[in-house]
C-alpha cells in the first residue's frame, strides 16, 4: 500500500517506495506547483495516466546523466556543426510539451495530460521549467524541457520531427549547464538511449544526498526570468 496525500501531507520518506513497482512512493489529487517543486526538491516526480490520480515516483537506481560526461558522437557533432538547426530557449514552453504529447509508436498512450501541461505551464511561468527549442526554416522541428531548482536540471520529455533535432537541443543543455556549474540531469527512468549519451545510473541514496546540496545552490540567472544560452 501507498499512501494517500491530502494537499498538506509531506511526502514519506524515499526509502518507503515499493520495489515493485519500482519507486512507486505515493498518490493524490494535488499537482499544484507548490507539490511539484516540493516533490523535485526530494528527488519526487508525478507519472501517471488519464484517469487515474496522480502516481509520485522515486525510483532506485536512478538514471542521471552528469553534465562532463556528456557523449558526442559524430553525426551528432556534424549535425551541430552544420548549423541547420537554430536554438531558441524559453519560447514555446507550451508548444514543446504538447508536441512530447504526441503519440509515439513505441508507446501507448502519454503521462503528459492536460493536467500535466497546465501544472508545468504554471511552473514555466513562475521561472523553474524550461524549454529548449530546435527551429528549421521558422518551423519547430525538436526540443525538450525540463524544471531547474538551483544548480539540478530534471529532465522531462524530448521530441524530434527531424533526426538530430532533439539531440542538438539536448546538447545545447548539457554545453550551458556545464558552464552554469549544473553536474547532473536528472533522466529518471533508464534507457539504451539515455546511456548511449553518457548517461548512468546510481543508487537513489547517493542521487538524493546530491540534490539535497544542489538544490539549495544559488541559480545563475534571478527567477522569473526565461533563460538566455551563450550560444
């Protein structure tokens, strides 16, 4: 059993997760911006679909990606070097998630709900989610987007509608949060694609002593303002 969280309840302790599924932590209705940047804070996220309440996640191991680590392979480095792409950070928030909503054929469904887009809207608003565009010839070809407290990206969802498109913008990240002092990404789940980038995974105790420090480190840029990349 997990716990039921009415719109006070803190979050239980990490450790009480199930193995099975795994990370499974908690459920409630609450998906209020306070919940969301309380839960990343923790090392917490929501996953769920239409329908059901919403599911609170932390799972062990955990997939993070440090920013030094980061794996360019040749077409990636001969698609950025090729300027075809041009990245624009902070500019369609809202149209990058929609497009990560899209169905896939590799899955089933999405967890990004409508619910989902207005609770990271409201956060992208008050200057913690971001997202990072891949543009071609005035046209939004890839992107991702993630939420930032202090010095720890979270990565959320990429798309792409061209080769490259999404990996360029991930690259565009991984090169400036580096130069802010970010260490990680957090990627959550593991995948062969997340590792083939140079991301691992470590125990959940070691990922959240991590966050506990860098979450409380001062931002580079003041909140709320849309970040600015030196490209």
């Amino acid at each position: 059993m997990i716990p039921w969280l009415r719109a006070d309840d803190p979050f239980p302790p990490l450790q009480t997760a199930l193995d099975d599924p795994n990370g499974l932590l908690a459920a409630s209705e609450d998906l209020s911006p306070e919940r969301l940047l309380a839960a990343y804070a923790r090392g917490i996220f929501p996953w769920y679909s239409a329908g059901q309440p919403v599911l609170w996640w932390s799972p062990d191991p955990r997939m993070v990606l440090p920013t030094a680590e980061f794996k360019v392979s040749r077409s990636l480095r001969r698609a950025m070097q090729s300027g075809k792409f041009e990245i624009r950070v902070d500019t369609a928030f809202d149209t990058v998630m929609r497009a990560c909503a899209e169905p896939r054929a590799d899955q089933d469904g999405t967890w990004i709900t409508d619910g989902i887009c207005a609770a990271y809207g409201a956060l992208h608003r008050r200057g913690y989610a971001h997202s990072v565009e891949s543009w071609r010839d005035g046209e939004l070809v890839g992107g991702l987007y993630g939420v930032a407290i202090g010095r720890m990206f979270f990565g959320e969802s990429m798309f792409a509608r061209e080769t490259d498109a999404s990996k360029v913008a991930l690259a565009h990240v991984v090169h400036q949060l580096r130069a802010w002092d970010f260490p990680l990404i957090d990627c959550q789940q593991q995948t062969a694609h997340l590792a083939s980038l140079g991301a691992r995974p470590i125990p959940r105790s070691e990922f959240a002593k991590a966050l506990a420090h860098l979450v409380h480190c001062p931002h580079p840029i003041p909140l709320p303002n849309r970040w600015t990349f030196d490209l």
